[in-house]
C-alpha cells in the first residue's frame, strides 16, 4: 500500500536561514581573535609573566574557532537553517548532520570550560584568602568533572556510535529522552557561572583603591555575567523546542547562542587581563584624547585652581599619570588660556593626584601660594 507524500505550503521547501548562523559565526571569530591578541598584547606591555590562566586562553580559542568552524560544516554538509525535509531527505544528509552535530556538540562543551577555567586561574592569582581559594579549586573540579562526564555522555548516547545516524542497525539504541539531555547538560553552566560571578565581589570591595576603580574592576568582571545570560537563553531554548521535529530549522537558534555562550566567557576571560594595556593607552595620551570633548562641556570654567610659583596658568586639566618610573612629577593634558591642548610634567604637591579633571597652575616652584 502505497504512502501519500506529506503536502506543504508554497516556498516552504525553499525557506532558509542559515545565514543568521554564518553571520554569528564571523563575528565572533573575529572578535574572539581580537581580545585574545589584546590580551597577550597587555601581558606583555605589563610584563606580567604568563601564568596558566594564559596558557588556558589558547584552548580556549582554539576550540571556539572550532565550534565556528564545525558551524559552517552544519549549514553546508549537515543543512542546518533548512526545513529537515529538503536537508535531511536522503541517507548521506543524514549521516553528515549527525556528524557534524556530535563534533558541535563535544566543541562546545570544551569550549565553556577552558575559558571558564582561565577566569577563575586569574581569582586564584588575585585571591590571598583561604575561603576564597578554596571555593575556586572546587569549581574548577566542578567544571573539569562536568565537562568529562558530559563528554563522554554524548558519545555514548546511542550505541553503537554509528546508530546516531543509522537508525536501521540492528540492536541500536540512544537515551530514551534526548532532549532532556541536551537540557540539563547546560543547568550546571548556569550554577557555576552566579557562583563565579559573586566570587570576586567581596574581594573586590576589600581592596585598597578609589570607589571608582573598584566600580571598573566589578564592571570588567561582570562581563562574565553575559554569559550567563546567554546560558540561560540557551537553556530556554531547549525548553521551547523540540530537537527531533524538523531538527535543521530548530536548531539554529539554539546553534547561535550555542557559540555566542562560549565566545563571552573567552572575551570576558581576556577583559579581565587587559589593564596593563589600558594603563599604556592611558600614558600615550590616547583614552584623554578620546574623551577631551566630552571633559571639555562637563567642566566648570568658574573652578578652583591651584598657583605654583607664580606660574603659567592652565585651564581644566587631565592628570595622565606619572611622567616616568622613580620621577615625582606628573603628566598633565591641559587646555591652555589660548586653547591649545598640551602635555607638560608637573610638581602637584598638595594636589592630591588622580585620573580625573582638575583646573590647576603650575610653575617653577614647588609650593602653593
């Protein structure tokens, strides 16, 4: 008895989004490159020694770029972004979207560790308490165990391994459930990543250093914290869809945010490391350059200013930083009375120094009049 064909809306078998894959992708190979340059590029302008947080960026990149790169394979070979009855409607479709989705799948799950491990190897390299240590090490065991049992889970999913793909062998079986495996395999980066995200608070706001600095540096490591949302996104997803109807066009979103979640972990990692590099563009005269307008409409022309010895007097000024190590003085990006910007070495004294805006005078002499 012969089975009637299944009928479908006009342009439906022509459909296609993919392309929201590809573009993800790109970007975040770009990006990913990028902060991991302008890591490397700060440890060495800081000469901060490479550590294993350092070590562990590389594969880091590594298998995110591999995750991207397996992403164009699913759309290419596997026929991610099209309807499964135009992608998967012949054995050889088959085979290659299973294919390519088991190497996706195992990518990512590296991919969320090593950045992850890389964050909290920086909270080991900053925390001096115990309590704080000691709950670092534990979820780096978390992370470690989670990502090998996972791995190892979905390779064993169905057996033998082939019968992923092959449903016609004999005596194959897979996880009765599927779908709740790919759901709950995500629930452990959602728990790690509010405990790494409150880690660092407390230490944080212990520290020695201005209310603002302390705000940047909470900042910075909140950037992490967008992993986590993307984690929960994620998780969402696999909670809305149903991953064995019409699988290609489903999964894309969750393809997405797939590589998007590991990709945040591995700039937030190299965001984290980034200060000596910050601190350098600061020198050079960059960053004050770049907010010179900005600094110029908020200040006040009526504010106090300082006399040096009689000196020349500036208007509202940047205090950049030290001229150079072992030297007193202070370099400051100034607007002069003529409105010419220029950078000069001053004694501040009393002036009590600070990344911000000032209106001084400076001069010959060393102290206030």
């Amino acid at each position: 008895m012969s089975t009637t064909p299944p009928t479908y809306p006009p342009g439906y078998l022509d459909e296609y989004i993919g392309y929201r894959l590809t573009g993800v992708a790109i970007t975040f190979i770009v990006l990913n490159i990028t902060f991991v340059t302008l890591r490397f590029a700060a440890r060495r302008l800081g000469k901060v020694p490479i550590g294993i947080d350092d070590i562990l960026i590389v594969p880091s990149l590594l298998t995110v770029l591999l995750l991207c790169a397996d992403a164009f394979f699913l759309i290419s070979k596997g026929g991610l972004g099209r309807h499964a009855a135009v992608a998967l409607n012949t054995e050889s479709k088959v085979a290659a979207f299973y294919k390519t989705q088991i190497v996706f799948t195992l990518a990512y799950l590296t991919s969320v560790m090593f950045p992850k491990l890389a964050i909290l190897c920086l909270y080991l390299r900053l925390f001096t308490q115990k309590i704080y240590r000691y709950a670092s090490y534990l979820l780096i065991g978390i992370l470690i165990t989670t990502a090998i049992v996972n791995s190892i889970s979905a390779g064993v999913s169905c057996t033998p391994f082939a019968y992923n793909w092959d449903k016609t062998i004999p005596g194959g079986r897979c996880f009765p459930d599927i779908n709740a495996w790919y759901l709950w395999v995500s629930f452990p980066n959602i728990v790690t990543d509010v405990f790494m995200l409150i880690l660092p608070l407390p230490v944080i706001w212990k520290l020695q250093m201005s209310r603002k600095n302390k705000l940047g540096l909470t900042m910075v490591f909140c950037t992490g914290s967008i992993g986590l949302i993307t984690s929960i996104i994620r998780f969402s997803i696999f909670v809305k869809i149903t991953l064995t109807t019409d699988t290609t066009w489903n999964g894309i979103e969750l393809a997405i945010y797939t590589i998007i979640e590991p990709s945040v972990y591995l700039i937030a990692a190299c965001l984290c490391a980034c200060q000596p590099l910050w601190t350098s563009l600061r020198k050079w005269g960059l960053l004050s350059k770049i907010g010179w307008w900005r600094q110029k409409t908020k200040q006040v022309q009526s504010g106090s200013s300082k006399s040096y010895g009689g000196g020349t007097s500036l208007g509202h000024s940047t205090v950049i930083g030290k001229v150079r190590e072992g030297d007193e003085r202070y370099l400051v990006d100034s607007e002069r009375q003529d409105g010419e910007s220029v950078q000069i070495p001053c004694e501040l004294d009393d002036f009590t120094p600070k990344y911000g805006t000032e209106t001084i005078v400076t001069g010959p002499s060393s102290g206030p009049h």
